[in-house]
C-alpha cells in the first residue's frame, strides 16, 4: 500500500484514480479495482475500505469527503451498501483476494489467500475464484429455485457458493452450499 494517501474522485458511482503511479500502486497493493485506459477505477465498496484504511483521499466535484459523507453518498447509490460492505470488509480483514461479482450475478468472487486474481493467461486449478459470495440479511427467505440457480452459478464456474447472513449486530457467517452430483 502507498505511505501516503492517494488522491481519488468521485464520478457518478466509480471512484477514478487518474494518477497511474499512483493507480498501479492500489491496484497491486490489494487487487483493487480496474484499469480503464490509464485509470483506475474502483468500486464504492473497495473505495469506502480505502478511504477507511487512510489509503485514498477522496473527492467530489473538488470538495473533499469524509468517510461517514462518501458512505451516506454510496446508500443512495446502493441501498444494499451496508451489507455489503459489512461483508466485504470481512472477507478482505480474513485475507481473501475479494472482487466485485455483478458480471457473475453474484455480490463478490473471492479468491483464495496470495492468489492473484487478475493473473493473465491459463490459470491453475487453486488461481480460479475459490468461492461465490450473496451478501443476505439474517431475515433473508429465497426460494429453492433461487438457491439451485445460485449453486449452480459457482459449480459452473468452479467454485463454491457462500451466503454471508448479516445479523443484526453486523457479523457475518459463512454457509458454504455445494453441488452433489449423485
């Protein structure tokens, strides 16, 4: 991670890094982020973790925001920020290479521990995403067929699917369902 905190802003529901030393530095520090033609951009829930760890400093239309006013900024985005980010914070502090999942359907794809989960070329079985995650409230209620589609989301993307149940007290349990073939 950088020493000092990196300058970052706030466009619309990104946060952009435009520095690219300064980009290259987040990115590998953690697997944050995205490059998108010389810039990084970062999801609101790998922004908030850095702006809470002192790592990025963060504004918007010029204006320099806190982390309580930029958390408030990403529920009206995201009303499901909270748990979230309640659940990525988590599976970062454990050590879990964690991306966003909304390409897989997913809320995140973690990896396992020093994995690099953007490597580039054919990866190894233990490189792929280790496990999906769903991020659900502890009142969460789904139907079989939505519990079967999440399953086999992971199982055809190798992996294993983790509901993260927030309690009302914001810990998280893990409950790891798999696909038994019989």
């Amino acid at each position: 991670m950088p020493k000092k905190a990196v300058k970052a802003e706030l466009v619309e529901d990104r946060v952009v890094i435009w520095n690219k030393s300064d980009a290259n530095k987040i990115f590998e520090s953690g697997w944050y982020g995205n490059f998108e033609e010389n810039k990084l951009e970062l999801a609101l829930l790998e922004a908030a973790l850095l702006l809470e760890r002192k790592k990025i400093e963060l504004t918007r239309k010029k204006k320099k925001l806190s982390f309580k006013n930029f958390y408030k900024l990403a529920l009206k985005i995201d009303p499901r920020f909270n748990m979230r980010y309640i659940v990525y914070k988590d599976l970062r502090e454990r050590g879990f290479p964690t991306r966003t999942g909304f390409k897989f359907g997913c809320d995140f794809r973690v990896y396992g521990r020093g994995v690099k989960p953007l490597k580039r070329g054919p990866k190894a079985p233990h490189e792929h995403t280790k496990w999906i995650v769903f991020a659900v409230p502890e009142d969460y209620s789904c139907s079989f067929h939505e519990l079967s589609r999440a399953i086999r989301l992971a199982h055809n993307i190798r992996s294993n699917m983790l509901w993260a149940v927030v309690d009302n007290d914001n810990d998280v349990t893990y409950y790891e369902v798999k696909y038994i073939s019989p």
